[in-house]
C-alpha cells in the first residue's frame, strides 16, 4: 500500500488563520493515522507580501497546536529552478508556449469576449507563434480547446470543467516567478502527495491543476475540498467576527487541546460527538465524514470546550499556564504549590486561561496590593464590621489547622457568641480578602489564602495593623 502523504503549504502573507489551521489538522489527522507522513511548505512565491515574521507566525501557532511535520518546511521561493525545469518540460513536450501579448492586450481580450457574452479569457494569439524566449514574454499553458477536465472531488463528488472555459493559463510570470498553480502541482507532483485536502476556495484551480498532472503524465492524488468557515452572518469568517488567528486564541487563553477539538468539528463529525481525545480521534477521523455545508464559527461553543479542558486538565499542567498568564500581567513567581492550591477553586469556573489569571490575582498579589474599591469599601466595610474583623484575628490565629472544616467550626461558635448571623460577615470578609463580591467559597479560599494572608488582610481593613495579635 502506498504510504499516505499530505501537506500543508501556507502562503506568509498573514497569521495562521483559523481556516488554514483547521485544514492542517485534517492534512496532519490523515497523514498520522495512516501512519503517513505530513509535510509542510510555505508558499512565498508573492515575494513583496510574504514576510518571515508571518512565516514564524504560522511555524508557532502550527508548534502550539501540536500539529509536527515529518518533512520541511520547503520554501517554494528556493525551488524556482525545479519548478523552470518543470516548465522547460512542458514547453518541449508542446503543452506551453512563449507569449508576448502585454497585459493590456490581454486585459482587452477578456473586454471584448466579455461584451459577446463569452468566457473572458486570453484569445490564444500567440498559440501557434512559435516564440522563443525573451523579454516581456510569459509562458502560457495551452489549455485543450475541446473535452472536459474532471476529478472526483472526497467532500464535493464529482467535478467536471468544458476546458473550453478554462483560460491558457500563465506558468511564469514575466518577472521570471512561476504562478501558484504551476508551482503547488511541481511541489504536490514532487512530493509526491497522495492526499490534497484545502478550503473549497481552491475548487476552481484544481481543473487547471489536474491538467497540469495530465500533461506531466502524473496521477492525480485524491482531492477533498472543505466548506469554508463563516461567522454567526453566514459571510466568510473574517476579523470583523473577532479574532481569527490561531496565536490570538492562544494569547486569549484557550488551551491547544479544545482548539483542535474545536476546528476538527468545523466541517467533520462522528455522530454527534463533541469532546474528543487525540488518541480518540488519531482512531475515528476519516475523509468519509467531511461536511458538505460550510460550517459557522462559534466562539460560545469554543469557550465552553475550552472551560471543559480547563476543568479536566491536570493541575500540575494548569498551574503552569496559569503562571505564564499571571507573569505576562506582572503577578508572577508565586510559589508552585501555592499555585497548584489554587487551580482547583478557579477550574471550574474560568472560561479562558486569562479569566483564570484575573481571577488569581487577589491570591498571588502582596497583600497590600489587592485592588480596593473605595465605594465598596464604604458599602461593606463598615465599622461594625471592621469591628468585628478586629475581634476575629485572635480566634483565627489561634486555629491549630488551617482548613475549611476549622474554619466552619470556628465561624459557628464565633458567630455564636457573638450573636450575628453569617451574612452579616460573609461579603465584608470577601470584599476584605479579595477585593471582590464574588469569588469561590469564603472558606475555601482561606484555607488557600492561608493563615498569615487571611490575618494581615484582615488587619488591613480594620486598621489595627500594629496591634500584636493573640
Ligand atoms: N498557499 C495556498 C493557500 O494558502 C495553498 C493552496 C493549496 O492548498 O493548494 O491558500
């Protein structure tokens, strides 16, 4: 059996776009679970806007996703002798010619077959001229008149294109640059691709690539073309819809796990399964169950899987993210076991890795940093309250175990003696520790908090910080 091989080959004129990233998780899904190979290239031949930032852009978002190639990457900018080589074939087995016609006699062809209402294309005139080569003169590809060119397309059936529609297609350019279809199938031919799956974008240059093949006497690989993604509009997914880089949702917080999750159900499905393993889907992805209708991104859907892989992920392992995202707002260099008490009060509830980080904050910053609204503080730290807080620090000093069990009991009896109701401290004792009305469990965050933290806030808001306690 031949060994599977696909490919990936991203033009650097932009971020690794979600589109893109979802066509490389189908090319990458296919290649590892037949135990193929997966290869990727980068398609710089726009020279003036291919930029080797965007390329590493794409190389980190592709590293991030865990999407590795076996093979590159190749750049086509250093392949253009192979792909002249390529052309020179095809000029001595008589499939292409010089042509001399200037852009503005071609542009005036298509004018006037586009007035009699026929396909606008090049005309053909320098067919039969017999050019050589010399300034000024392009290489034309020359389109059969008659027939048809098809393929059978995994995701569309069966394509059909009357050649007579097809334009005689330019292989280099006159600044000596081979053009993108000549180009991808020189590379796909070359390397010796068995699987072409990309955005239903290309539909329409797959016939003049097919003909490519036919002319180099090459077998066509199997070809599967996507549905594009749209936004919740139905109009083609693009930044007006937010973020559309895979590097931005990593920047955002969202873990590569439930990106991958996310794009694979972009355009495939197993029934109606919606959280996958790698391992799970490495077993289940197959070409068979590609979606014919284009598929609408849904950031809610995104966030909840997110949140999901967030809540199951191994503390160890979000502990360190969340230490990334604390470093990059300034909160950094917490204690690893401090960090590693906290993820499970903020797992549940953080929908994005820097939801989480802002949720952290009151616990890694020095206390006195914690952000005090003054409005709130005069809403809830009254002097009733502070009062109180006052009177609790010895009680909660005393405590030989700091844990939420202690404190409840603790909290009960002092509450007891005191003859007010736990409401009547709950929030103050929030907005004292935190900063904030609404946070995980009072009890479970102080047994987080610890004991000196809880003491010194508390300290903080009842203004008897010099006052020795116990
Ligand atoms: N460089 C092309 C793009 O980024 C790739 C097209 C293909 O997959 O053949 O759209």
């Amino acid at each position: 059996m031949t060994q599977v091989i696909t490919r990936f080959p991203p033009s650097p004129t932009g971020h690794l776009h979600v589109g893109g990233a979802r066509t490389a998780l189908f090319n990458w899904l296919w290649a590892r679970k037949n135990g193929g190979k997966f290869i990727l290239r980068i398609e710089d031949t726009d020279v003036a806007r291919s930029s080797e930032e965007m390329t590493q852009g794409i190389l980190d978002g592709m590293r991030w996703l865990g999407l590795d190639w076996d093979e590159g990457p190749y750049f086509q900018s250093r392949r253009i002798d192979l792909y002249n080589q390529y052309i020179d074939q095809l000029l001595e087995t008589g499939h292409a010619y010089f042509c001399a016609c200037t852009p503005d006699e071609v542009e005036a062809m298509r004018a006037e077959a586009r007035a009699t209402g026929a396909v606008p294309k090049y005309n053909g005139r320098c067919r039969g001229r017999d050019l050589k080569n010399g300034p000024g003169r392009v290489v034309r590809f020359k389109t059969p008149e008659s027939g048809e060119t098809a393929f059978q397309d995994l995701v569309k059936g069966p394509v059909a294109v009357p050649n007579a529609q097809l334009d005689d297609m330019v292989l280099r350019r006159l600044d000596g640059m081979p053009t993108y279809n000549l180009a991808v199938v020189v590379d796909d031919v070359t390397m010796n691709l068995t699987h072409v799956i990309r955005g239903d974008d290309h539909l329409s240059n797959t016939p003049k690539q097919v003909l490519l093949y036919e002319a180099l006497g090459r077998d066509l690989p199997r070809f599967a073309h996507v549905p594009m993604i749209l936004g919740p509009d139905k109009k083609k997914l693009s930044k007006r819809h937010g973020a559309t880089s895979v590097t931005a949702y990593r920047d955002m917080g969202y873990l590569p796990e439930a990106m991958v999750n996310y794009l694979v159900r972009l355009g495939w499905s197993h029934g109606d399964q919606e959280v996958f393993q790698l391992d799970e889907l490495l077993q289940v992805f197959s070409l068979d169950h590609l979606g014919t209708a284009a598929s609408v991104f849904d950031q809610g859907k995104l966030l909840w899987l997110n949140n999901h892989y967030i809540k199951n992920e191994p503390i160890e392992r979000i502990a360190s993210l969340l230490d990334v995202h604390l470093t990059e707002r300034g909160w950094g260099g917490a204690d690893e076991n401090y960090l590693q008490s906290i993820v499970p009060l903020l797992q549940p509830r953080a929908g994005t890795m820097v939801e989480m980080a802002e949720m952290a904050e009151f616990f890694v910053v020095e206390d006195e940093s914690v952000p005090m609204d003054p409005a709130m503080v005069d809403k809830f730290l009254t002097p009733e309250v502070r009062e109180h807080f006052g009177r609790l620090r010895p009680w909660l000093a005393e405590m030989p175990v700091f844990d939420q069990q202690s404190l409840e009991t603790m909290f009960k009896e002092y509450l007891g003696e005191q003859g007010v109701a736990f409401k009547v401290l709950a929030q103050p004792l929030r907005v004292a520790l935190t900063g904030k009305t609404k946070s995980p469990g009072l009890y479970e965050i102080m047994e987080v908090l610890g004991k000196d933290r809880v003491l010194r806030r508390l300290a903080r808001v009842s203004g008897r910080e010099e006052e020795p306690i116990g």
